[in-house]
C-alpha cells in the first residue's frame, strides 16, 4: 500500500492486516495509545482544506505517537489564500522533506490528483475528499465493529441517514461487503438514499423500522447541509420525525446493537440525545479507535511496521 485513498478495491487481506495492525498499538486499557518509534525522522504534513476536529487531531496525535515529525499547515492563513494551487502548494512542502501528507478537500479526486504528481517515496492519505472517500473513518467504524462484535459474518450493519452525500458512507459499505458482513442497508427518505445504490451490494430502505430491524450495527449520518442543494430535501424537523435515532426507535434493533455515528453529530436532528450518551452508543470510543486505526495507516503506508 502506497497511499491510501479510498477503501474500495483494498482486499479483505489488507483490511484484515490494517486493523491487526491496529490492535498491536493499543495497551492494556482500549483508551491507552502507545508511543512507538516507527516513524521517527519521518514528516508528516497535515493539510486540512475543510474544516475537521477528529480526523485532524487524531492524525496529529497519531503521528506523535509513531515519533514523526507532524506539522499541520494553517490553511486560513496559508498562500492558498492568495490563489496558490494544491499542486505548487504541495511541491512547495515537498519542497520541506515531506514524507506524509493527510489531506482532506472539499472537492472529490483531490488526493489522487496529489497522489499521480508527489516523488515516488512521498505518501498521499485521504483524510475525506467531498462526497467520494473517508477511508481511515471507514477502518475505524470497521475496527469498532469487530472490537464489540469480533466477527464480521452474520452482522447486519443499517447505516442511516443522508447516504447520498456521505463520503463515509461510500468507505463503509466497500469495507464491510469486503470484510464479509451479513447484510449492510443504507435507510433514508428517497431523497437522501437513491435507489441504484443496490449494485454495492446494500439493501436500500425507506423507513426506519425496516432500516434497523433487527440490526446488530446501527450508523447514524449528519445531515450534511454544506453538500446540499435542490429543494426536495428535508427539513430538520422532518427527517427527525421520520428518521431520527430515538431510544423507543432503537428496540427495532436487535438487544445488544451498538450505535456509531461519525461525528460530528447534531443531536435532536440525526439522533436523539438519549442515544448519544446511553449505553448502546460507541461514538466516542469510536475516536478513541481513530488514532490506533490512523497510526496503523501511516505505518503501513511508510513501509516501517511493528
Ligand atoms: N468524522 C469526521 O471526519 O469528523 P471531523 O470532520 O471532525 O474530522
């Protein structure tokens, strides 16, 4: 693996081998993260061309933990500001002895794009670009997943909400049907859940009774407004009504179903506040997981493993 771009087309052997990987750089506690020194000498660029509070700093934390050398480019304040492209601003920190950039864009392509043009030892990660790819979001609910239910086969996985405009939908359902899930349903109104996802391999739904039935996994989705145009599209009071996760809602579910959701949520719109901080909800240890996943990534992707 020499960037990793997007979770389409990534073998079960690798997915497998990511979140192994994984596993070795988390202690005793699932909450202790260990310091290696895998990447020591190694530089990691973070560019940040939309707005994030996970991703970014769990690669920040992530790289310290594997001892590179991480500096996280203010791109308000950057020349991107004065009109310079992603290519010359990439050549310019390449420029800087960059081994890794962490890249996340608004506009679909833009890590591949970097990818065909940076030196042959210098690494591309997507860290989500518009509505195609969140892949290192889709190996951390992938490493979430099988921490709480250990196996992949049998699980039926409803990943709910707006899965039109959702880049960790996409990244979701490739590792899922890959890693050998049951059954993976994508369940929302028309609008948000077009009917020709079914070649993916997803059973698509419109009504959450039926999205969450009996479901082992249930991942909930923002409605991701900054992506959305056309006024067919729900109101947030609508989508509540009809789709919002609500604790009599997730009896539909089976028992001992585990709630996800990618963050950042909007409570009483996607998902009622009950949900969020009961029992069944793993959306923080969710971003605990983020920074063994992420370190497992750029370890993999450098060629230094443990
Ligand atoms: N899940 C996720 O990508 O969150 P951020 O946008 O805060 O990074």
């Amino acid at each position: 693996l020499i960037h990793l771009l997007s979770t389409e087309g990534l073998s079960r052997d690798m997915l497998t081998h990511i979140l192994d990987t994984a596993a070795q750089f988390v202690g005793v506690s699932e909450r202790e993260v260990k310091k290696v020194p895998l990447l020591r000498g190694k530089s990691v660029f973070n560019l940040f061309f939309e707005n994030s509070t996970r991703t970014r700093t769990t690669f920040d934390i992530a790289a310290t933990r594997l001892s590179a050398d991480v500096y996280t480019l203010d791109i308000a304040r950057s020349s991107t500001a004065k009109g310079e492209s992603l290519l010359d601003t990439v050549a310019n920190l390449s420029a800087m002895a960059a081994d890794i950039f962490v890249v996340r864009h608004s506009k679909s392509g833009a890590p591949y794009l970097l990818a065909q043009h940076v030196a042959p030892h210098v690494h591309v990660i997507n860290a989500g670009d518009g509505r195609h790819a969140h892949p290192t979001q889709g190996l951390l609910d992938m490493y979430t997943i099988r921490h709480y239910k250990k196996d992949f086969s049998g699980l039926v996985v409803a990943i709910v909400g707006d899965v039109l405009h959702s880049r960790v939908a996409r990244s979701d359902i490739h590792a899922l049907t890959t890693l050998g899930a049951a059954e993976v349903r994508v369940v929302g109104p028309r609008t948000l859940v077009p009917g020709d996802l079914a070649p993916m391999g997803v059973r698509v739904c419109h009504t959450l009774e039926e999205g969450i039935k009996d479901a082992d996994v249930v991942i909930m989705l923002r409605l991701q407004n900054e992506r959305m145009s056309g006024a067919l599209l729900p109101s947030s009071q609508e989508f509540f009504q009809s789709f919002g996760l609500t604790s009599e809602r997730l009896r539909w579910a089976k028992p001992d179903a585990i709630v996800m959701h990618p963050g950042p949520i909007n409570r009483g719109v996607e998902i009622d506040s009950q949900v969020v901080d009961g029992a069944q909800s793993v959306i923080l240890p969710q971003v605990t997981f983020g920074i063994a996943v992420r370190m497992a990534v750029m370890s993999i992707v450098a060629g230094n493993e443990a």
